[in-house]
C-alpha cells in the first residue's frame, strides 16, 4: 500500500472512529457542505436537497426528513483538519521537491 492509500486509509479510520461517514451517502462522493438529517445521516448539502426535491425521505433508512438538514459541524470540523494537513503535506512535499532539484543543479 503506498503512502497516500495509507493516508486515505487512516482518514477514513479516524471518521469511523468518530461516528462519522466518509464520503456522501448519495453521491459516493467527497462531502461538499455536509448536513446531517434527524436520523444522523450525513450527506452533502446539493444532494439532499436535489433528492428532497424528489423523494422527502432519508436516502438511507427511508426516515421522513421533513426537509430538515442541518450543518455537519463535527463532520465539517474534521474535513477541515484533513485538508489542513493534506496541504501542509503537499507544501512540504513541493519543498522537498525544490532542495532534490537545488541539489541537482549544483552537481
């Protein structure tokens, strides 16, 4: 398993470990603005309207949602973290990118 599977991996690990879904239950996707519904299903926020549009019930336990869709705070908390850290990882990857070529050129 290479580093960035590991990483994904540990991500999906620590959301679990929280309570907390990975990806939308709807779109399969990386959650963009997550709500959570009075069941405590998460999905993203276009998803659930698209489909409460359609079907007003929860997309996975078939739940009334009465269109109430709430802000994902925890989920959104840690979606936040993660993409702090994949950024500061790609920034410290780019440096270490830059010493390997400085290195390069002065050879």
């Amino acid at each position: 398993m290479g580093d960035e599977e590991q990483q994904q991996e540990e991500e999906k690990d620590e959301l679990e470990a929280a309570g907390l879904p990975f990806a939308c239950h709807i779109c399969r996707g990386d959650f963009n603005r997550p709500v959570v519904t009075k069941c405590e299903h998460y999905f993203c926020e276009k998803c659930a309207l698209q489909r409460y549009a359609k079907n007003t019930k929860c997309a996975v336990c078939d739940a009334q949602t009465h269109g109430i869709f709430k802000p994902a705070t925890k989920l959104q908390e840690l979606l936040q973290v993660r993409a702090a850290r994949l950024a500061a990882e790609a920034k410290e990857q780019q440096e270490q990118q830059g010493e390997i070529q400085d290195d390069n050129d002065e050879q």
